[in-house]
C-alpha cells in the first residue's frame, strides 16, 4: 500500500515537472471541423483560441484579399483594423488595392472576452448571406459560425436578415508568459493555403517549425494542416509583406563540414577530399546518363504526340472524344519577331506553342467552338477559352497585362502562328449575357436579383478601368455580348480590342476619326463627333442594363419597336409614383420590364434602376453619372 502511494505520488510530480502536450501547447488546432456549421461541440476552440496567456495585446492576421475587399480601406473597414498600419506593414500606400489573392497583413487588438480571445468587427449582412458564406466565404474561416451564433445570440442562420449589422469575433491570441518568456511577442492568425506545411510557413517567418507545433497543440508525427484554416505563427517581431509574398527555400546543405580539421588529421581531410572527388565524379556520370535518358524519352514523347495530335485524340473540350482524319501543321513557337513586338511579354503571360493549342483544342474541332473564333480548350485538366484572331493585338495585349480586376476577363496566355494570334483567357462557363437575356423559351431566365449582381459586375470593372489604371482606359465596345458569366454567375467585361487609354483630364475629351462599336451602344457625341471619354462607356453600360432588365435588344430599344422606346420606358419608371396608386404603376412598370423576370420584383428597386438608366443615357455626356457614383447605388440596391 505504501509503495503504491509513493507511486502515485511520483506520478504527479512528474506530471507537475513535465505535463503533457496539450498543457504545454498554446491552442489546439481544430482542423477541418472548424468551417462546419453542423458541429456543436462549442466547449471546443470553434468559438475561438482559449483565454490562456495575457488578457490583451497587439495581435495580426492575414486575409486574402478578394472582391469587393481588395483596397487597404476595404479590408480594414471589414476586419476592424487601423488602415494606417496596414498601409505601413504591407509597405503600400492607404489608396492602394491589392491584386486578387494577395496576403494581406493586418493588425487587431486581441482581447478576452468571456473565455476566448477575439478581436471584434462588425458586419452588415448582405442578401443571400448565411453564416457559412461570412465565416468562410467573407470572413475566409478567420471566424466560425459557431462564434457567430455565440456572439450575437441567435441558433439559426434565418436571423441573418438583409441590412442587419451582426457582430464578427475574428480569431487571434497572446502570447501565453511561457512564450513570452521565450522571447515570443505577437502571435499571427496565419491563413493556410492549399500549399503550405508547417515546414514552409516556418520559413516563411523565420521560425522554428517545432514551435509552430507546440502553440497549435501538433505534433511531428501530427503536423497535417488543411486550407480554410487559421494556425497560429509566434513571432519575436512584427510581421511584414515580404514574409508571405515570398517563400524561403532552405539552403542546399554543405557538401563539406565547415568546421576545419586539426592539423594532426591532415592525412584524414585527404581521403575526404579525395572520397568527396570520387563522388563528384560518379554523380556527374549518373548524371548524364539520367540527361541522355530523359533526352532520348522526351524525343520518343514528342513523337507519339505528333501522332497523337495527327489523330485528334487526347481532348474532350467537354464533350466525347472524336477521332479526326485531319492532318495538322505542327508549329513549335512563335515567330521570330513575337517578342521585339511586345516587350517582357513572357514574365507576366504564358507563351503557348502552336501545338499545345491544337492539342487542348482538338485541333480547332466544331466540338470545342465556343462562338465566331473563340474555342474552348482543356490545359492541365482546367478549361479555357482560345480566341484565333488576324488583327494587330498588341496595343490590347498591353492593357490586359496591365489590369487585375476580377468583374474583368483575365488574360492567361497567347500564341503567335503564321500571321495568327491565339489568346488563352479564363473560362466563362455561362457564356456571354447576350444568350441569357435574349433567349425567349424560359430555359435561361435570370432572376431580378442576380440581374442586380450582374449590373454591380460590371460597373466594378468599368469603375476599375475609369479610376483606378494609370493611365485609365475607355473600353469603347461595352454591350451584353461582351459581358461573359462565369459558373457563379459573375459578370467578366471582355473583348478589349478597341480598348485606349484616356489621356485627357477628368471631364475633357480626346477626338478620333476612327468611329467603331456597335449600333445602338454608342454615346451620342462619339458617333456624330468622334468624341472619347469614359462618359461613353458610361453610356453604353446604360444601355446594357436596359436590356438586362427589359429583355429588349439595343437596335430595337433605339428604333421602338412594338410601341417600346428608350423615352417612354424612362418617362414611366421616373414619373411621382405616390400620384397613383402602388398597383398601377406596377402594371405600368410590369409592360416593360423582362416577362421571364419573376413578377414580384421591388417596386422600390424597380423605380431606382431606372433613373439609373436614365442618368447613363443622358444625351449631354458632362451630365451623365460617372462608374464610381453607379457602384454605389448599385451596391445600396444589392443589399437592400
């Protein structure tokens, strides 16, 4: 009996000296169950890092930044964080907006509350809005929807009513007195990408990766992480940009020890050195031999591709693959003068070979025509669009290297062959607005909601060439068939081939002999005076929304057809509704907005999409609303 107290005894000042890990660790890491809405196990960190370490302190996070939260006023208004010291730590100006999927540092002040650290924001819900999308979607998984049922006190998502501002608790800590005995300061709510490890982000930081494990509660027999994830990075010293904008790679090691020998094992270091020689020498011939092999199988490859390719096989482009009895004219690259016409084209853009087109292409096949010249292709297992064009495109391919919004088509790559140009761009899986709005059998009809979504679109992206390029461009061909939809439905702004810059003050003109674009989208002024500025596009987006929310083309807008005009569908919407009874000037606005639109659609909203219209279509340009002025009604209507 005694020694078994004195065994039990031993035990607990063992375990006193030397407690198990999780004692020792910071906060456990959730993994994958900290973006599922259904798990209630509140009692764990889902609700945010445990209150185990100092009851304030500054703290960081990192946010990808991500339509509409891309400017440094953007994200601190989201994330509750002085736009100042975000500025100064991601070394940018406080105008600035960042490329999309940027690492963006930013700095809250983390606090106990109750018994979990966060750092309080605040949100106003959006339509369509539920906890999961603001936690993962919004918030990118730096809060949970457990936290947000918590905070705000409610159990269900259907409390999450449009216009409602909810609180956010975003996730950080501080340093526990043991780290901060270790020299540890700032502890980072670091974002895990899809190719990060521990390993990595470690150097990233310049930190240990086993102290990395120790705050997360992980192991090295446990060290997995998962994207959508929040691990905590302890830090001596404040974070900076160039932390997670350029990975470190480790050093290879030495192949020598950098410790000198004594003098009495001369005879020792040569043999190494003469041992290390040998080595040399072996490797370099392994070497070759590997060189000479990989050589002669890539030639034997490149052969049974040509055979390949001769055959049409090896591409699906969404649909069965069929075999071709069409012979193909390999072509191994670019003409010769490609890159003296456009300078540094190949740091920013993928130079495609003329044979790797006709093989995602299966050779230009009907199957994968999109429309006109643009194919869909497959590269890498991902889809993209290859549009074949006989046009000079350099002046196009410069402003599209030049711009990154994501309401704008993004150029991925290009190919020069036998006087063609080839342009790889992302894929719209929905095609062009054109076919959902003029499409008359029911099958493509867009709701009043997403129509708004789709307006906003596009007035971010032309908002983005008119304010924020330098120098800014007019686009100059804006219509319906120049705005694609992805899968989500999100509106891209393409074809950018009459695209020039605005060289002019804000408010003046620039004149060109040279009239081109579409009947029916083109200001007044530019088609009688050949005058340019971004009042043009601003013209011809009004005309767009007129036929995304009437279901009528441009040409019979213009012409009034079937007793419909431009006039008289403003004079209705924009005259006193409070003269007449609600129900008839809905019957009013009912004639002429789009019939496969579902019926119930906001009076209200209804009412101020059209003097939106109205203020694009105005005929003095100087007194038609400006991009930035359209954003912003439209994104009022939006949430409302």
């Amino acid at each position: 009996m005694e020694s078994s107290h004195h065994a039990i005894s031993l035990f607990f000042i063992f375990f006193l000296i030397s407690p198990p890990s999780f004692l020792q660790s910071q906060q456990p890491y959730e993994g994958l169950g900290i973006s599922d809405c259904t798990n209630q196990h509140n009692s764990t960190s889902l609700l945010g890092y445990f209150c185990n370490g100092y009851k304030s302190c500054q703290s960081f996070l990192t946010f990808n930044s991500r339509p509409p939260y891309q400017s440094v006023s953007s994200i601190s208004t989201l994330l509750n964080s002085n736009p100042s010291q975000i500025s100064q730590l991601n070394s940018v100006a406080l105008d600035f907006s960042f490329p999309t999927n940027t690492k963006v540092i930013v700095p809250v002040a983390c606090s106990c509350s109750g018994a979990y650290y966060q750092a309080n924001s605040s949100y106003v819900v959006k339509h369509l809005d539920t906890d999961f999308t603001i936690a993962n979607n919004t918030l990118q998984g730096l809060s949970t929807c457990q936290a947000l049922h918590q905070q705000n006190n409610y159990t269900s998502s259907s409390y999450l009513f449009s216009g409602n501002e909810i609180t956010v608790p975003l996730r950080c800590a501080c340093p526990t007195p043991a780290q901060r005995d270790n020299g540890v300061k700032y502890l980072l709510s670091y974002l895990v990408d899809a190719e990060d490890t521990v390993f990595l982000i470690g150097q990233k930081f310049g930190v240990n990766f086993t102290s990395i494990l120790d705050a997360n509660g992980l192991s090295q027999t446990n060290a997995n992480i998962y994207p959508f994830t929040t691990l905590l990075i302890p830090l001596e010293l404040q974070p900076n940009a160039s932390q997670v904008s350029k990975p470190s790679t480790p050093p290879p090691p030495p192949l020598i020890p950098s410790s000198s020998p004594s003098n009495g094992k001369k005879s020792n270091q040569t043999v190494v050195y003469v041992g290390v020689g040998i080595a040399i020498v072996l490797s370099l011939l392994i070497l070759s031999l590997i060189a000479f092999y990989i050589l002669r199988k890539a030639k034997k490859k490149q052969k049974a591709r040509k055979i390949s390719l001769a055959n049409g096989a090896g591409v699906i482009c969404g649909k069965p693959s069929e075999k071709s009895s069409s012979e193909l004219f390999i072509d191994f690259g670019p003409s010769e003068n490609f890159f003296s016409s456009i300078s540094d084209i190949g740091q920013s853009l993928k130079v495609y070979k003329f044979e790797e087109l006709q093989l995602a292409t299966k050779n230009f096949s009907k199957d994968c025509k999109i429309e006109g010249s643009v194919y869909r292709g497959v590269f890498n297992g991902d889809f993209a669009a290859v549009k074949m064009m006989s046009r000079e495109i350099s002046t196009e391919i410069q402003i599209l290297k030049k711009i990154n919004h994501f309401n704008l088509i993004r150029l991925s790559g290009l190919c020069s062959s036998h006087g063609r140009w080839y342009l790889v761009y992302e894929y719209a899986q929905n095609g062009s607005l054109s076919n959902w709005i003029f499409d008359r059998s029911g099958t493509m009809a867009l709701s009043w909601i997403r129509r708004v979504q789709i307006a906003l679109d596009v007035a971010n992206g032309l908002n983005y060439l008119h304010s924020y390029t330098d120098p800014p461009y007019v686009h100059k061909d804006v219509k319906s068939s120049n705005v694609l939809l992805d899968g989500n439905f999100r509106a891209k702004v393409a074809n950018f081939g009459h695209a020039r810059a605005a060289e002019g003050k804000e408010g003046e003109f620039e004149l060109t002999r040279h009239i081109i674009g579409t009947k029916g989208y083109m200001a007044p002024e530019y088609l009688e005076h050949g005058l340019v500025s971004p009042k043009l596009d601003v013209y011809s987006f009004g005309v767009v929304m007129l036929e995304l929310f009437t279901g009528r083309d441009a040409s019979s807008l213009q012409k009034g057809e079937d007793s419909f005009s431009v006039k008289d569908f403003i004079a209705v919407l924009t005259e006193e509704e409070e003269e007449e009874e609600e129900e008839k000037v809905r019957e009013k606005i009912g004639s002429f907005i789009d019939p496969l639109m579902e019926r119930e659609f906001p009076l209200e909203s209804a009412v101020s999409v059209a003097r939106l219209i109205e203020g694009c279509l105005r005929k003095e340009a100087a007194s038609r609303l400006n991009m930035g002025d359209i954003v912003q009604s439209l994104s009022k209507l939006f949430a409302s």
